[in-house]
C-alpha cells in the first residue's frame, strides 16, 4: 500500500538518517582531514578539503618514542587485560552456573552487589597502593579482571545449556576443567567474543586509571598522553619538523594533535567492521537475558 | 552411595577450586574497597594511624561534608546534569530507532547503522579532542568562522552557559547510534501482521507509529526511563574531568570529580570516602526505587 | 696649534691602545675550563655494599628520565648503587601514599610549595625528622649558607633540622622581557604604565608584528595548567603594589585589593585580543614551545631562559638580542606599584630521606655520601649539573669556557631525548644537588667568541630595576589541608568567573565576605602566626 503520506515519511526518514549519520561521521572525518593537511593550510584557516595532503603529522607521531612507548602500553594492557578478564570471568561465570554447588546463591549475590555498590575512589585507590600495584603497567589490568555484569551474561549462557550434555559430560567422568574448556567455551562463543570485545574496547580507551595509579610518565598509555596533550598539560618534543635551523615554520601543532586523536582510535575503527556483529550481538544478549 | 558422595563432593571440590582465583579478586578488589570505604568515612584518617589505626569520629565526616560550603553545590549539579542526561537522551534515540526500522531502503540503513554506532567506541580522550577541534577558542572550527564572518569568538570552553549543554550535547552524539539498538531489539518482535492490518485501514505512518509501534514500544521505554534514574547521582565525572576547568567548576563539579579532587589530589581521605560513601549508598536505593518503578511500570526489570 | 693637534692625536692613540686591550670576549682570551676534581673527605663510608636507592624528586619540568642516561650510569658506578629516579609534582603525595603502605622512598626532594607536606611526612614518622646526627657526614652541605631557608625546617623548642633545604640558584636575576624590535616595527615607546602596556600587547597581537601576514602572534600568554591564573601572569601582580602575603601594621595583608586590579587588567587583555587564549589551560612547556615559536612578545622569567632556548633551539644567537628588560610597569595608569618582585633567596626544595632506610646505617652512610659528593664546589655537582669533570665532559659539545673571570657554558641544552647522551641531568628540571648556578656566567653556544647577553642582563637586572622583595610566598606553611581545600577551589572559581565576566565587579566585595566565612578567616589567623613567627626568626631581638 503506497500511501502518499508513507512516501513523505520514507523520505523524510531517509533525510534525518542520513543528517544523524553526517553528523556522526563528520567529525572523524574533519580530524582525518586536519591530521593530513600540511600546517601552512591549517595556519591559514579552516581545512574541509586540503588542497594538499601530507603524512608529515604522522611521520613525527610515529617516531616519537614515547608515543611509540605508549602505544605498546596500550596494546599491552588491551591483550592481557581482555584476555585475563575473559578468563577470569569466563570461570566465574561457569563455576556459578552449576546449580546444586552449595553457596552458590550467595556468591551470586556477592556478584551482583559489586555491580550496584562499589567502594569508591579513595578506598579502591588505597587497595591498589597497599597491593603494591602503584606505577606499575598491572595496576591497569589486574583491578579489571573481572567483569561482573559480563560474568551474568555468560552465566545465562552456561545456564541455557540443555541438561543432556551435563549428564552425558558426568557419566563419561569428564572434570569440570575440562568440560570447560571442551564443551562449555564452544557454547558460550557468541557471549565470550562480545564480552570480550567490549573489554578489549575499554582498556584500550580508558586513561582515569593509568592517570590514578601511574606516577612515571614513561608508563602512560596512548590516551593519557592525548589527554595531556590536549590539555595543554604536555608538549611533545617535535624533532624536524618545526625547528629547522633559524628559520621557523609557525607550527601550532593542531595537525599533530589530530593525528595522535586518530592513533588514539584506529585500531577500534580498523577491526570494528568486521567485529561490528559481535557487538551488537552482546547488546542483545544484556536486553534479552532478563 | 559412599561412591556417589564422593563423586559429587570431588566435582564441586574442583569448583571451588576453580573459582579461588575469582573469589581473590573479589575478596581484595571489590569489597576490601567497601569495607575500607565504612572504616575511612567514620574515622579521621592520619598518616601514622594507617587506615586502621586513626580515630574513630562517627558521623563527623559526613557532618563535615555537608557543611563545606560546595557539597551540596555539587550534589545538586550531579542530579541535575544526570537528569539532564536522561531527558536529554531519551527520545531521539527512540525516534531514530523506529525511522531505521521503517525506512525501506534496507542497504541504506545497514551502512548509516554501521557508521551510527562508531561514536559510541571512541574514548572520551577522543571525544574531547574532536570537541576541541570545534570548539577552541584559538583554532576551532566554529570560532575560525565566526572570526572570519566578524563575530566575536566563543570561549566554548571556558563559558558556564555554555558547559552543560556541550557536556550533553557531545553525549548524545557519542551515544545516540548505539542506544537504537536496544530500541530496534524490540521492534523487531512487533508482530508484522499489526502493520499490515494498520495499512489495510489506510492508516499513514505517522497514526501507524503512534497506535502500533509506541504501545508496543513502552514497556522497554518506561523500563530505560525509569532505569536510567536510577543513577542520578552518577553524571558522567570521566567525561566531566576532561572537558571542566575552575571556570565551569559552579556548574560542572559533580560528585565524582570533587572526590577525585578532594581525596586524591589534596589526599584529604576521609572525607573523600564519606562523599563516596554517600553516593554508592544512595545510588543503591536509587537504583533499587527505580527498578521496583520499572517492574511496576513497565513490566521488566533488571532483576 | 701643531703641538695641541699632535697631543690630541697622541692621546687619542693612547686611549685607542687601551680601549683595544681591554680584555673583552674575542677568542684568544677563551680557554676551556674543567673543574678540579675533589678532595672532600668521605673515609666513613666503606664503600663495600651495593644498595638499591630510591629518590622521589620533583624534576619541576616533569619529564620522564631516559632509562639509559648516562647520569644514572655515572652514580651508579661511582657510588655502588643502583639507583631509581620518580619524577614529577606533587612529590609529597606520592611519598604520602607509599609511607601508607611502609615502603617510603629513601631520598624526596620536595619543593618549597609542599612544605606543609614536609611538615606532616617528619611528624607522621616516614621521613627522618633530625638531620643533625648525619651532618658529620655532610661536611661541604653543613658549611652551606642556609640561612635563612633552614630556619623554616627548623622546630622552635628543639632545634631540629627536619630537612636540608636546596639554596636557589640565581633566585634573583628574574624578570620581564619584552621584544624590543616588535616595539620599534610598530613605533611603540617602551610602556610604562598598564595603560601603555595593554595597548603594547594589543598591538602585538592584532598589527602582525613579524610581519609574515598571519595573525598569530599575541602580547603575552601563561601556564595556569587549568588549574588557576598561572605564574606569568600573576607576575604582573606587583604593576598594582607589594604582592607578598605580609603583615601590615601587625596585621596580616594579603593583597586582595591588588589582585582585584590584575584580573581587572587580565580581562581588559582578553577583551582587546591580547592574550592567548589558552593562557588558562596550557602548562609551563607548552607556553616555552611557544616562546621558542616566537609568538609572543612578553615574558617573565630568569635572564638565563631566553638565551637557554636559543641554544636550545638552535636560534640564531642575534635571536637574543631581540630581547630586553622591561623596566617596571606602574598600574592603576601610573599611580600604583613600580616595581617588579625579587624572589629573594629561599629554598630550592627540601631533601627528606626516609626513617626505612635510616635503619640501615650501612645504607645512610652512602645516602650522605652522595648527596653531599653532588654539591658545590666537588666535582660531583660539576658532572650532574653540566656534565663536565675533572678530566672532561660527558657529551661531545658541552664543555665549559672560560674568559678571564667569567665562565661560559657552551650547552647542548635540552634536546629530544633520542639523543640522550647530550643530556644534563639538571636538563630534567632543577639539579637535586646544590644548585649554585651563580658559578656559571652564562650560556655560549659556540665555544669561541660569540656569548650571550645573559651577564648583561643580569646586571641591569639586579643594579637597575627597582623590586619587591618577596620571600614569605614560598615559605609561608600552608595551612591544613581541609581548611585550605575548600577554599582554593571558591578561589580559583570566583577569579576566573570575575575575569571571564561571568560575575560583575560589584559582587567583588561580597566573594571577599563569602570567602572568610568559607574558611579564609582561618586561614588568615594561620598567616598571622606564621607571620609572627617568621618575624621573630628573621629579626631575633635577642
């Protein structure tokens, strides 16, 4: 049924979907532009289509050792962190899945408080100090390892599996190890890749707790060292390509800037494409488990 | 049966032994935290007493909280933003929601879908920065054109009008693709018989979307509102902290960034952990309100 | 007539002859200058054991020491240690929160705006609260001029020594420079008044004084770091009057009514364009990168900074001379204040050493050992602040040059730190040893003839321009935390929304009432007794 009025609507969707997804691109792309557009350009004045494009911002970003440094923070603290929270979660989530385990209602409800309730700033802060944690690269991975809200929803996996396999998994003398790993990881795939991502994605993005529990600059990741830059808070040494001798190209580093606040995202941009179902799939699993 | 029982005690044995490590974790990291939380609220923290070892002062911390002369400043800022938060928040990705489930050109909406949600990835460290390429004073966007049109530069940044409207507004952005999808999850189970009996009354879109899809719409609605309250008095301190200065302190200083201000940076810890102690205790009963709304309202709840 | 024109040619020749063998800076009078190694006595330390030592300093610039410097490498062998550098403000905090869990770093050196945190790290028991047992193995620091620095860490009834203050270096050749060839270009007078000065800056920023037809140059700029009104621009406080926390008429004065006038003037500045506009938010290394960038024309700082950037930067060495001593401006359109403020000598940083590691006697001897080897005149303080010893310099360029009495230092200056081995490790901020830059006359970059204005500035500075002497702003205790945390932040917020315009200039009166009932009264009967205190230590009647 073609209404005219539906014809109205379907372009008037069409127009404020699209207006919604300028929006949401436009700014990437200003940045991607700024990060490639040579400084005379951007001295001059805005830059929505350089006449000229050059790496030159990403050329000294890339050779900067410390933020060469801190991308390898940040790359190691994404690996292990994601990984060992999936682990340790991915256990928890199992073990508290086994119905008839005595005490499992409590742990559950231990579980769940940490989720609605939590110490605060200064208290965790003090664990991590008396932990021994302070200015160390763990400080930023051991305090995630578990993920409770992801333990729920992968308990709900666990949980959904149907009680033949259990009986069959028992009668063969298999032990909850390895059931685990055999039977329960292959199951619960779709929760752990979601659950992971979303973990991976937040430890490369965070940058509060490294500014908390980090005190030698040499150990922050890539986002704290954006975040300082940006503030003004920090100046990058720029080798070449502002100082040349007694003459001197009026760098404001704003290309600079931009190419670090796209280091700071490309990773997540390159892989989101291909992992963009396990995403989406996670937010389903957190509506639908209810 | 000794068999049986044995069995049985051996497999949860193993149980408990894989969960050691978990239990650690929560044992130190998450309510280690608590406890030590109640113990620093109540006492007055000195550096040769330790943690445990400083004078107990009962209600005095809290006493002291709300006499400083900006606590209650900043309390009202926190719900005030978070409600802002919520309001602000809550339509349009319910509108843009059922236009990408209506909209035909199905090609077209899979790769706005695709692009929507990347703002929801980036960090805030990101974000700010793309927001200060707009907005800076000296070399943003907006204030480059505005010079060179002859107007006067804004000092976004540095402005209390304008402090909660780029705070909301950047959110929005971030988080307007991604919170569809919780919208689309249930559109997807309308039944598709409803609208083709609405189209066969010769309904047009608009009376379609009012009396099919918002009814069927409103428990998870209602559920998200009602939900979302229950953390007003969390307002986003980690966006707060990057994008706040001393200038937008009057209108931006929430719970989160006085206590990061006050107890780690001037290590003042008592009082510190009462205001922290304070939010998660309301923060609980607000969320449990909430929920015992949602389940009444809506139907669902979180538990 | 012939006798008289012979005489005048004879005396002419005779003052030419003299005026050409006046020892000046050409370069044959240069020679290269290593200092002489040393011969303190340090016989009470054996030597034998190697120890792990941790030292907490501020480095005020902040910047992460490269792992493999050769500083580090240097105490390491000469001193049998294995040492480990932190960096960065605040350092009391962090000693505060490693004295929490009883693992105190063995060395911090705290800055003199963190003295209430040495006050409270000596009586808490986590850092040594007497030095007076270890002087016997200090033997150059105790004979160090410290009054009247260490009267502040001293206890008034029992005379402890709760830590050693650090004299400052050069406190006193601090002041403002202006472009003097941005002057002339737009035929502007040297300003003399506020009035005169914000029209300066305006047109500095808006009439393209460079000449290179882009509108980004500014009049001045600062480093508040987003946290306050930065110190360069808190240095035009003494255009409205003595900026120092000081008692008047034995009550205490804290300057408000002038600062009222310098945010009136930071404001007049914005309004005009004149400033920066991220003055408020950008810290001390941002705001030099600029500087070096040539993009403003005001400055505040010690005479050495803008000849250590050009070497630095490789500037030309002309670059310098672009540049000279403002005189002091007067405010309130020449009726108030006049001259510009002389930090006075006070303590660089006080050096605290941890009751853990005093424990260990062992330890605590080599500990004295190399914090006194580090000081002025041993050789130590030579190799740590410039890199130069006896028998050379750790780098391929710095090296010392000496012209008659005055010694140059050719510095290779901070550079990036890929090529760490022509790093100072004074070049990470403030030397941890005894800072005594006054040995040194200035900087060279070429180790022949061409040095730097430096000296000369420095002697206008100090003979010619008139100055507040403020010594009670860096010395002053603080009060305790909880009175003054509330308080800095109404502070720091009612300024910047006075400046911004957020708040009219009538409320001013009512923040003043607001901010004594808020916890200013307390903090102002704190100064007084402070006051008193320090007045009764500077001028003993007895």
């Amino acid at each position: 049924m073609h209404v005219a009025s539906e014809r109205w609507y379907q372009w008037a969707a069409a127009l404020f979907i699209g207006l919604c997804t300028l929006a949401a691109v436009f700014p990437l792309y200003y940045i991607i532009v700024n990060s490639l557009a040579p400084e005379s350009e951007l001295a001059q004045g805005v830059v929505i289509i350089p006449h000229r494009l050059t790496w030159a911002a990403y050329r000294v970003v890339l050779t900067d050792i410390r933020l060469l440094q801190a991308l390898g923070i940040s790359i190691l603290r994404t690996a292990i962190g994601s990984l060992g929270a999936l682990a340790f979660t991915t256990i928890g989530a199992y073990v508290l899945a086994r119905k008839g385990m005595p005490g499992r209602k409590l742990f559950i409800f231990m579980v769940l408080i940490t989720i609605l309730f939590n110490g605060g700033m200064v208290p965790t802060y003090l664990v991590v100090a008396k932990t021994g944690l302070i200015d160390s690269i763990w400080a930023l991975i051991v305090p995630l390892l578990v993920d409770s809200w992801g333990l729920l929803v992968i308990k709900q996996f666990f949980e959904n599996m149907p009680e033949s396999i259990d009986e069959a998994a028992r009668i063969d003398g298999a032990s909850e190890l390895q059931f685990l790993l055999r039977i329960g990881i292959p199951v619960a795939k779709p929760a752990l890749a979601a659950i992971g991502l979303f973990n991976a994605v937040g430890h490369w993005n965070a940058w509060f707790d490294a500014m908390l529990y980090l005190n030698n600059p040499a150990k922050y990741p890539l986002q704290l060292v954006l975040r300082n830059l940006l503030q003004g808070l920090d100046f990058l040494r720029q080798n070449g390509l502002e100082m040349s001798g007694s003459s001197f190209v009026r760098a404001s580093g704003d290309g600079l800037k931009m190419a670090i606040v796209i280091l700071g995202t490309l990773p997540i941009l390159c892989v989101y494409p291909f992992l963009q179902k396990h995403f989406t799939k996670g937010i389903y699993l957190g509506a639908v488990k209810g | 049966m000794p068999g049986l029982l044995k069995k049985k005690l051996r497999r949860y044995f193993s149980l408990y032994l894989l969960f050691i490590p978990v239990l650690l974790y929560y044992f130190i990291y998450r309510w280690q935290p608590m406890f030590y939380a109640i113990i620093l609220s109540f006492t007055k923290f000195s550096l040769r007493g330790g943690i445990f070892g400083s004078k107990w002062v009962g209600f005095a911390n809290i006493q002291r909280l709300f006499a400083s002369y900006d606590f209650t400043e900043v309390l009202l800022n926190t719900m005030e933003i978070a409600l802002l938060r919520v309001v602000i928040g809550f339509i349009p990705p319910i509108l843009l929601a059922i236009l990408l489930h209506d909209l035909k050109y199905r090609g077209f909406v899979r790769v706005s879908q695709t692009l929507l949600y990347i703002p929801h990835f980036f960090s805030w460290v990101v974000v700010f920065g793309i927001a200060w390429a707009f907005f800076a004073t000296g070399s943003g966007m907006v204030n480059h054109w505005l010079t060179s049109v002859g107007k006067e530069p804004i000092e976004f940044l540095m402005s209390p009008r304008l402090f909660r409207p780029l705070i909301i507004g950047t959110a929005l952005w971030k988080e307007l693709g991604w919170g569809t999808i919780i919208y689309l999850a249930s559109l997807s189970t309308i039944d598709p018989g409803l609208y083709e009996a609405a189209a066969v009354d010769g309904a047009g879109p608009l009376r379609r979307i009012w009396h099919i899809t918002l009814p069927e719409l409103k428990p998870i609605m209602v559920f998200i509102l009602t939900i979302s309250m229950g953390s007003i008095l969390y307002a986003g301190g980690e966006q707060i902290l990057l994008f706040y200065n001393p200038a937008t302190y009057g209108v931006g200083d929430v719970i989160d960034t006085w206590v990061y201000r006050r107890g780690l940076l001037d290590m003042d810890f008592s009082l510190a952990s009462a205001a922290g102690l304070f939010q998660s205790c309301f923060g609980l009963l607000f969320v449990l309100a909430a929920n015992k709304a949602a389940r009444r309202f809506a139907g669902i709840g979180l538990w | 007539m012939r006798r008289v024109s012979l005489s005048v040619c004879l005396i002419s020749l005779v003052c030419l002859l003299i005026a050409l063998s006046t020892p000046g800076m050409s370069a044959s009078n240069a020679t290269v200058w290593y200092p002489p190694a040393n011969t303190t006595d340090y016989s009470y330390d054996d030597m034998s054991q190697k120890y792990d030592i941790e030292f907490f300093s501020t480095f005020w610039i902040g910047r992460p020491i490269p792992q493999d410097n050769l500083w580090t490498a240097w105490l390491n062998k000469t001193f049998n240690i294995n040492l480990t550098f932190t960096t960065g403000t605040p350092v009391g905090a962090k000693v505060k929160v490693r004295g929490i869990t009883g693992d105190a770093p063995d060395i911090a050196n705290l800055p003199p705006s963190e003295i209430s945190d040495v006050l409270s790290l000596t009586s808490e028991g986590i850092m040594i609260n007497d030095w007076r047992p270890y002087l016997k193995y200090l033997p150059t620091m105790s004979k160090m001029r410290l009054d009247p620095a260490r009267r502040f860490v001293v206890t008034d009834d029992k005379n402890q020594i709760l830590a050693m203050p650090k004299p400052t270096g050069n406190p006193e050749n601090w002041c403002w420079f202006i472009r003097k060839d941005w002057l002339e270009k737009l035929h502007l007078s040297m300003p003399k008044t506020d009035t005169q000065l914000l029209n300066v800056l305006t047109a500095f920023a808006k009439k393209d004084p460079d000449g290179n037809g882009i509108a980004d140059t500014y009049g001045i700029t600062s480093n508040g770091s987003g946290l306050d009104i930065g110190g360069q621009i808190e240095a035009l406080l003494p255009m409205y009057g003595d900026p120092d926390v000081r008692l008047v008429k034995g009550k205490v004065y804290t300057a408000q009514n002038e600062r009222k006038k310098l945010l009136q003037f930071i404001q007049k500045l914005i309004k005009a364009g004149a400033i920066d506009p991220d003055w408020y938010t950008q810290n001390h290394d941002s705001l030099m990168k600029k500087l070096a960038s040539q993009r403003f024309g005001l400055i505040y700082g010690p005479a050495d900074w803008i000849g250590g950037l050009a070497v630095q930067h490789k500037l030309d060495y002309d670059w310098q001379k672009k540049w000279t001593p403002l005189y002091p401006v007067k405010g309130d359109n020449g009726r108030s204040g006049g001259k510009w403020v002389c930090q006075k000598a006070g303590p660089e940083a006080f050096l605290m050493v941890s009751v853990k590691a005093a424990k260990d006697t062992g330890k605590m001897k080599r500990i004295m050992h190399m914090l006194d080897a580090l000081n002025f005149p041993n050789e130590g303080f030579w190799l740590v602040r410039y890199g130069v010893h006896s028998k050379g310099s750790m780098s391929e360029t710095t090296k010392f040059m000496k012209y008659g009495d005055l010694l140059y230092l050719n510095w290779a200056g901070t550079i990036p730190f890929s090529n760490a081995k022509d790093l100072c490790l004074a070049d990470f901020g403030n030397p941890w040893a005894d800072a005594r830059d006054n040995v040194v006359s200035g900087f060279s970059p070429e180790p022949d003839d061409k040095v730097t204005v430096i000296e000369e500035w420095t002697q206008t500075i100090l003979t010619k321009i008139d100055r507040y002497a403020t010594n009670n702003r860096a010395l002053l205790p603080p009060a305790p935390v909880d009175i003054v945390a509330g308080y800095a932040k109404f502070r720091v917020q009612n300024e910047i929304a006075f400046i911004m315009g957020d708040k009219p200039w009538s409320e001013w009166n009512a923040y003043q009432a607001q901010a004594l009932k808020i916890g200013y009264s307390k903090i102002l009967a704190h100064y007084q007794v402070q006051l008193e205190r320090m007045e009764k230590i500077l001028n003993p009647s007895d």
